[in-house]
C-alpha cells in the first residue's frame, strides 16, 4: 500500500490505456488505487473519454432499469406456499 | 479460492425435499428458524431472479417454475451453504444450472447475432468498441440534440439488442450489468474463470453498442449531418 499517492503527480496515460481499463473502472473491479487515479485524472481533462465515459454509464443505467421485470404477485404467493411446506 | 459456490453445494434432488437443520432439544424450533431464514433470503432476490429467469426463457410461465423450481432445490442445499451473505449468487447458479438442465431446450429463442460466441479471448478485435473503432461520428451521434429522443427509446431499443445477444453474453451482462454481481461471482454462477467474465462483459457491451447503433442509424435516429460524416 503507498498512503503517499497523492503527494506526487499522477502520471498521465493515452486515450487507449483508458479506454482499456474503463470497463474494469466503471464495474468497480479495478482495486489499484493507483490505477484507478490515472483513469480519474486523465477523464478529468480529456473530454473524448470523458464522454465516452458517460455513455457508458448511460448506457448501463439503462439497462438496469429496463431489465428489471415486476414479479407477478402469483410467484410470491407461489414461493410463499411452497417455503411454507418445506 | 472458491468456498461459496460449488456444485457439491448445489441441490441435486428433483421434488425430494430434505429439510435443512438438525434436530435439537429445540428441535422443530430449530428448523423454524432456518426456514425463515431462508424465506428471507428468498424474498429478497426474488425480483432479481425472476427478471434472470424471463430473460432465460423468455416465457412468464416458464420463468415462474424455473424461479421455484430453483428455490426448491436451494431449499434442500441450504444447509450447506456456509457463507450466507453470499446467497443471492448462490441462488443464481442455481437457477443457471437449472435453466441448462431443465428448460434451455424449450426456451424460444430469437434470431441472435451470428457470432462465434464460444471464442472467450480477446484475440479478435473485429468488434473493438464503436467508442474505440468509431469515435468521432459515435460522440457526434452521442451529443447531438437528438440525445434526448433516443434516450426515450432506448430501454425498449436496448432490451432487443440484449434479447439477440448470444446466451453466454446476454447472462453475464445481466448478472453483472443488472444485478451487480462481481466479475468473481458471476464467474462462480457461470462456472467459467473471472478473465472469461471479463472478456465476455467487453464483448457483449460491444455487440451491444453495435445494435443500438445501427438500429439507431435504421430508425433514422442519427441525423442527416452524422450520415454524411460517416458515410
């Protein structure tokens, strides 16, 4: 662990470097605070990314909100009866 | 180290109930509390595994018996699940390994992109992301003042690009994208190693975005202005 990460300038990395770690990034499976402060600064000052990142999240938000599906009432009474029986 | 979710502690038995629990001094109080437990449990995914199970089957009716079939299967498991915090995935591979046993034959299924689904790696780079491969007409597209109108359509647009989407790619999105599952978990429900969540995760976005964006482009979603640009 390095507590010292932000007393020094966090290097800089290309469009493609961040691209590549985005999704990592985005879904929290990027654990490297080191790694993850590159990303966050170079999306701090390269609107291309930036806005790819946006549409990224756009996107995913979307998805979950169209993905989800009301649970007939029926299958909770289903489900219910049938724990109850156990 | 995989000691949440293994086969060993999934339910092999069809109908015969085993109930968890061992029989104490308190006996059937024991048992009681067991079975709340796991109705907690139960109640708090249920959401979640309906919405997996629809988009398996494809079929209300169908989803309905694979969510109980698969509560019922858990049921008879539950003892030896060790880790409780993590049952929700626990319950999710359940149910997987029950849509493949049981319902994936009689699952209808739509025409989904001609794709070789099986390939895991990332040696292929035909389908590198539009945010990649096309940037600049992408942003164009992603910025213009129609962005508002396609976000209107987008939940339906984006639940027919995710209904096309191979099998292996439109679960992992979902345990992933929907549900929020780890790359680790979904890869304990799926059975496949971590890197192969990963890749498909990519994979999938990109076919994904790839829908949208040409059923943006038919739709006559993209302007005149971006036609031009990429053309």
């Amino acid at each position: 662990m390095n507590d010292n990460n932000n007393d020094h300038a966090v290097v800089d990395i290309d469009c493609m470097e961040a691209i590549n770690g985005l999704y990592a990034y985005l879904d929290g499976e990027m654990d490297d605070p080191v790694q993850i402060s590159k990303i966050e600064n170079h999306l701090c000052h390269c609107r291309s990314c930036y806005s790819r990142t946006e549409f990224e999240k756009t996107l995913s938000e979307r998805l979950r909100k169209s993905a989800g599906n009301q649970t007939p009432e029926r299958l909770h009474d289903r489900l219910r009866n049938l724990i109850d029986r156990f | 180290m995989n000691t949440a979710i293994s086969d060993d502690n999934a339910a092999r038995t069809d109908g015969n109930i085993r109930p968890p629990g061992r029989v104490t001094d308190t006996g059937q109080m024991k048992d009681e509390d067991t079975k709340a437990a796991f109705s907690r449990h139960v109640e708090n995914c249920t959401d979640s595994l309906y919405s997996l199970a629809l988009r398996l089957t494809r079929n209300n009716a169908d989803a309905e018996d694979l969510v109980a079939d698969s509560v019922t299967k858990a049921w008879s498991a539950f003892e030896s699940l060790e880790d409780r915090n993590r049952f929700r995935p626990w319950l999710f591979r359940i149910l997987h390994n029950c849509f493949i046993s049981s319902y994936r034959k009689k699952s209808v299924r739509p025409v989904e992109h001609a794709y070789n689904d099986l390939v895991d790696d990332d040696s292929h780079d035909d389908l590198t992301s539009l945010l990649i491969k096309q940037p600049d007409e992408f942003l164009l597209w992603w910025s213009n003042p129609e962005r508002e109108f396609v976000n209107s359509l987008l939940g339906e647009d984006i639940m027919s690009a995710i209904e096309m989407l191979p099998e292996a790619f439109r679960i992992t999105v979902l345990l992933v994208n929907v549900e929020g599952l780890s790359y680790d978990e979904a890869a304990e429900v799926l059975d496949v190693p971590p890197g192969t969540v990963r890749s498909r995760m990519k994979r999938g976005r990109t076919l994904l975005q790839k829908s949208l964006w040409e059923h943006a482009r038919e739709a006559g979603l993209v302007s005149d202005d971006i036609k031009r640009c990429t053309s």
